[in-house]
C-alpha cells in the first residue's frame, strides 16, 4: 500500500505547471501497485504486453551500445545543454557545463581532494540515464569522465592533458 504524503513544495513551478504538477502527483499516489508499475513501465519504455515482451525475449527492435557510443551521446548532450542566468541584472543563455568547466579551471590542478565535476541527471535523456544505470559504478565514473574531458579538451588541450586530468572527478547528481 502506498501512502501518500503532503509535499508544500513547488518545485519552483509557478501557477498553471504548478497546479498540473500536483494533479499529476496525486493521480500517481492513487494508482495500486500494479498499475503504477505499469506506468513505470511506459514512461522507462520497458515491455510490458506479450508482444512487447516476445520480441525483446527474441532480441529483436533491441539497440545495443557500445561504451565508446554512450561517452559520445552523453558528450553530445551535456556539450548543447544551455541555462539562463542573470548577469549584471541581464539574463543571458550560457552552455551550462562549458561554464562550470571554465569557473572551476584555475582550482581543479591546486584542489584537495578531487574537485568534482557534477553532471545533473536532470539533463540527461532517459535512455542515457538507463544505460548509465546499467553500468557498474567503475565503468559509470570512466563514461562520465571521458565525455567530462572532452569538454575540458576543447577548451585546451595541453592544459586539461598536464594539469587538470588527474585531479578531477565527476559525478551525477539529482
């Protein structure tokens, strides 16, 4: 049995999102176990009726990645992800991880422990998290590093490969 719990926040959503969100949640928090595992179930697009589940039994429809085709699409996706801040009572588009790499740039080579670089889950797709998810966490930490490193390399090369390379570490983060 679920229980269902009263959350005052609002997750920064205002008005009409706001109000959409908490019809959702309530909806959810409704749901028996079964049909909520079934939801589960579409939205991570997992098989769940006979079909669904005889092809993916016989491998086929099914893509498989290699390591080096995950680093590219995470690469891909945090390099393009962009976020609005206010500068000098301005708001400007900036390349989120571009900018946290450049800000934390002159610390990352004198840092102690590791500086750590944090990816948000947030701005992943789903399949990315869902291949991420079904990694060991050595083989996790090795993906978001080199895709991480990528963009450290395009900002200089040298500097990331002499100074920066074995003192970093990243993370995700919720």
């Amino acid at each position: 049995m679920l229980m269902a719990l009263e959350v005052n926040s609002n997750y920064g959503l205002k008005g009409h999102s706001w109000i959409h969100n908490q019809i959702i949640r309530k909806y959810i928090l409704k749901l028996d176990d079964n049909d909520f595992w079934n939801l589960i179930n579409v939205k991570l697009c997992f098989p769940y009726t006979s079909l669904e589940i005889e092809r993916a039994l016989n491998d086929t429809d099914i893509e498989y990645w290699t390591i080096e085709h995950l680093i590219d699409t995470l690469f891909l996706q945090i390099a393009k992800t962009k976020e609005i801040i206010n500068y000098n009572s301005k708001k400007i588009t900036i390349y989120k991880y571009y900018h946290q790499a450049l800000r934390m740039w002159k610390w990352i080579p004198i840092s102690k422990p590791k500086a750590k670089f944090i990816v948000n889950i947030s701005d992943l797709t789903p399949i990315i998290y869902c291949e991420l998810k079904s990694l060991e966490n050595h083989t996790v930490q090795y993906v978001l590093k080199e895709a991480v490193k990528r963009i450290f390399e395009n900002i200089d090369f040298k500097f990331y490969h002499e100074h920066i390379e074995d003192n970093l570490e990243v993370i995700l983060k919720d």
